[in-house]
C-alpha cells in the first residue's frame, strides 16, 4: 500500500470513501440481524444456542480468513480485494434472503463474512498508511463516525422492516445497495499494484485455519453441547495446538503469513489485549438485550430498535470527538473513563427485573455505548501507532482475527452462563411451586405456572451473564492503567532474525 503514500502526499480520498460505503454496509447488514434473532427462532423454529451461529458462523469465517489479509493486502491491489470482498458480500446477501431453513441462512451468512472478512483490514490499512500518526486519531474519528452510522440506524430499520414485512426483507433491503456499491468499485477504483514477489505458504494457511477454527467452533459449541461434550474440548485442544504449531512456523519465516513478531511492540500486544476483552464483554449487550427486551418483556421489535437508536447515535456523534481527544491526550484517559461507565452500566443491566422501565432502559443502553464509544478505536489506535510502517497490514489482520475469536469466546461463555443458569433456575423454582400446590390444577393453570416459571428462569440468567460480564469488563479496565502514548517504533530490519538468517545465508553462499 505504500504507493499510495508515495505517489501524492494528498490522502487518496476517493479509494477511502468507496471502503467506507462498503464496509458500512457490511456492518449494517450485522447490525440489522440482532434484533431479528427472537423472529428468525420463531421462523425457522431454531433455539437460542443454535440460532448464535448466524453470529458465531459469521465470526468462525472472519476468524479463518482474516489473518490471510495481511498476505493479500501486500500482494493484491485495493480494486481487486474491494471487488472480491464486495462480490463475496452481495452473492452471500442475496442467498440469505432465498433462505426457507436455517442450514442455507446459515451458508449465506458465512458467504457474506468471506468478504466482510477482507473488507475491514483492507480499509484499516488505507487508512494507516495514508494519515500520519498526529493526524489518525481524527481520521479514525470520522471513519468511526461513519460505522457507527449503521448501528445508529441498523436495530430501528430493522425494527421497522420486521413489524411490517418477513425478516428475510432485511437481506432483500441490503442486496441492491450492496450490488450498485460494487457497480460504483468496478468503475472508480483505479489504482495499480505493483508485481510483489510474495508467495502464500498454504501450510500456514492451513494451520492457521484449524487453529483459529478450531477455537472457534469449540467455544460456539459449548453454548449447546456443553463443556464435557467431546465435540467442545477436543476441537478446542486441536485448534490451540494447531495454532501453536502455525505460531512457530510463522516465526521461523522471513516472510510470515501472519507475523506473530508485531506483540513485541509492548503498546500494540497490550491493545489487542484490553480489545479482546472487552469485545467479550461487549457482546453481553448485544446478545442478551434483544431476548430480554422481546422475549421476556413482549417489547415490539420496532420499539426494541427505537430503545437502542439514541445510544447508537451517541456512539456515532462521540466517534469523531474522541478521535481529537485522543491526538491531544492519548488514549489511556480515554480508555479508563470509557472502561469506568461500561463496569457500572453492565453492572446495573444485570439488575433487571420484569418492571423495569424502557425509559431505564433506553439510558442505561445510552450510556453504555458513550463509554464503549470512548474505548475501542483509541485503543486499537494507540497500539497500531506503535508499529512500524511495513507491519501495517500483519497489525490489522491480527486486531480484527482477535476481534472475532474473543467475540466467539465471549457469546458462547455468555450463553453457556445464562444457559447453565436459567436451567437450574427453572428446576429450583419448579420444585418450589409444586411444593406450595394445595391441590392439583388445571392443565391450563399447570401450562401458565410453567411459562411463570420459565420467563422468571430466562431472566435470572441474563441478569447472571450480565453480572459475569462485569467482572470481564473489569479485566480490561485494570489493564488499561498500563497504557502509554505510543510512538512509531524504528524498523530495525535487523531485529527480525528470520530475515537476517536469510541474508546472512546468501552472504556466506557468495
């Protein structure tokens, strides 16, 4: 990517807004889909541990593919990885809306994350390598401004689509905007690549693919098939050992697939760090709410969408106002104040009971996504800086696969928490009535006892994963204590011992 730095010193502004629409579209399309999980159970007449995968299947993809963009962004052109992402994108779009049982929604989906999944770090990269490091907190603030656009309007017109029409309308929406984003790529992006001599190692590939796979699938099945299943811990073993064999061969590389060397930098590995952490505990809001909300409370989809609408705003409006904040202070003020309001707000979510107001809960959604607003891009900035400039594209494939497998993590832990707990929940308070029962009742007394029953028990898990998630989000909060303004580290191509094993081998040969 650095000729386009070197060409002009002009930011290539017209390659950066075409990502943009891109990407936004590829997060409005995630955004929509939250609040219609409740309707697609009903639907397709899947459970809550299944129906995960259409998150967890889209995560399992990004997961195994993301860290091979970091090798196609150095050897393929921003054009031809944009009309692939986006080809990828509107094919897997159109699929998702023909969807009649849940197998094919689910192919579509992952259809869809094999192009989000380049999407992201393509447009991160552009971005990096186009601004420099005093000027990318308020660049990234305005490409935060326009993401967050899209949860701002995501759950309300998702909402709005749901109560009026079937929820494969929220695909049908998306397909003819994601086609004519693609019509405008084909047309507008111009820019050239030069022929780079880099190979991609597919044992790498593979290894890789298993490791992070493996992870992956075993922490999404742990949601329904618990955690003695086989199923569980031993695709969770084979992904780690896996992973750890890839780790290694990518460090004995002189040109690494993904290069593992980039944690040396110690403000980068703190970043990805207090990043995964609170993606764990982030997912909390975006899993449970929309079952608490419509599920447990009977809240119309449109109105669960108009609930969450000011917090998305908020987080939208604050994107560019933290992105100067953070040139001018650094991020750790940042990230410690943002944490505070997140620990606080999640604490007070698993508090929730069958009176709580939807004023409450509009305020308390608001202020959350204004502390989390405060956290995630200066974070992730703050470590990126640090990396020397030919490890852009390894930085922002390593963020965004770390991303998908803590957000894996953090939704299978969740489900398993407010499964596990809503279960032995029902028993107990099952047990309970029938002790205090007089005499036998009705068969439709005996029918709403059990929904009494199952509702108290659903509502005691959400408010127990929600407790959880404090805990998480306070891991991230003490770390973030550590953080320091970073400074772009000096590229000593020395320091790379695979690279000087390389030269030095050619040396001695001549």
């Amino acid at each position: 990517m650095e000729h386009v730095k070197n060409e002009s010193k002009r930011p290539p502004y017209g390659i950066i807004v075409i990502l943009m629409i891109g990407a936004f579209i590829a997060f409005l399309n995630n955004t929509l889909l939250n609040i219609a999980l409740p309707s697609i159970m009903a639907d397709l007449e899947v459970d809550a541990s299944t129906v995960q995968w259409l998150t967890t299947g889209f995560m399992l993809v990004n997961g195994i593919l993301i860290p091979t963009t970091a090798f196609l962004i150095q050897k393929y052109s921003v054009r031809k990885l944009f009309l692939v992402a986006m080809g990828l994108f509107t094919a897997g779009t159109i699929l998702a809306g023909m969807a009649h049982v849940f197998p094919v929604l689910l192919i579509g989906r992952m259809t869809q994350a094999s192009g989000s999944a380049i999407m992201m770090p393509l447009l991160m990269n552009v971005m990096l390598v186009s601004f420099p490091i005093e000027k990318r907190g308020a660049a990234m603030g305005i490409f935060g401004l326009v993401l967050m656009g899209a949860p701002a309007i995501g759950p309300t017109l998702s909402g709005w689509l749901i109560e009026h029409y079937d929820w494969r309308m929220l695909f049908h929406f998306v397909t003819p905007i994601a086609a004519i984003v693609l019509l405008i790529g084909f047309f507008l992006l111009k820019d050239k690549k030069d022929k780079v001599d880099i190979r991609l190692d597919f044992l790498s590939v593979l290894l890789t693919s298993v490791g992070f796979g493996g992870l992956l699938y075993g922490f999404s099945s742990a949601g329904k098939q618990g955690w003695d299943s086989p199923q569980v811990y031993l695709t969770i073993a084979i992904g780690a050992v896996s992973l750890l064999v890839s780790i290694l061969r990518q460090l004995k590389q002189d040109q690494p697939m993904l290069n593992y060397r980039i944690f040396k930098y110690p403000m980068f590995a703190l970043s990805s760090v207090i990043s995964m952490v609170l993606t764990m505990a982030m997912f909390s809001g975006m899993l449970l709410l929309p079952i608490y909300v419509q599920t447990i409370r009977g809240i119309s989809p449109l109105d669960a969408g108009l609930m969450m609408l000011p917090g998305a705003i908020l987080m939208a409006l604050m994107s560019p106002i933290t992105g100067k904040l953070f040139d001018k202070f650094g991020g750790r003020i940042l990230a410690i104040t943002g944490l505070v309001i997140t620990v606080v707000t999640s604490y007070l979510f698993s508090q929730l009971s069958l009176e709580t107001t939807y004023t409450q809960l509009l305020l308390l959604y608001s202020v959350r996504m204004l502390g989390m607003s405060m956290v995630m891009m200066p974070v992730s900035t703050n470590g990126l800086n640090q990396l020397p400039a030919r490890y852009y594209p390894h930085g922002t494939a390593m963020n965004n696969t770390l991303q998908q497998v803590s957000g894996a993590i953090g939704t299978a832990l969740l489900v398993t928490v407010m499964s596990n707990r809503a279960e032995s929940k029902a028993k107990e308070l099952g047990e309970a009535a029938m002790a205090n029962l007089t005499e036998q009742p009705t068969q439709e007394a005996l029918a709403q006892m059990k929904q009494q029953i199952m509702m108290n028990a659903t509502l005691d898990g959400i408010n127990f994963a929600f407790f959880v998630s404090v805990f998480i989000a306070a891991v991230a909060l003490v770390l973030a204590f550590f953080m320091k303004r970073a400074k772009q580290a000096e590229d000593n191509f020395e320091e790379n011992s695979a690279e000087k094993k390389v030269i030095n081998n050619k040396l001695a040969e001549n």
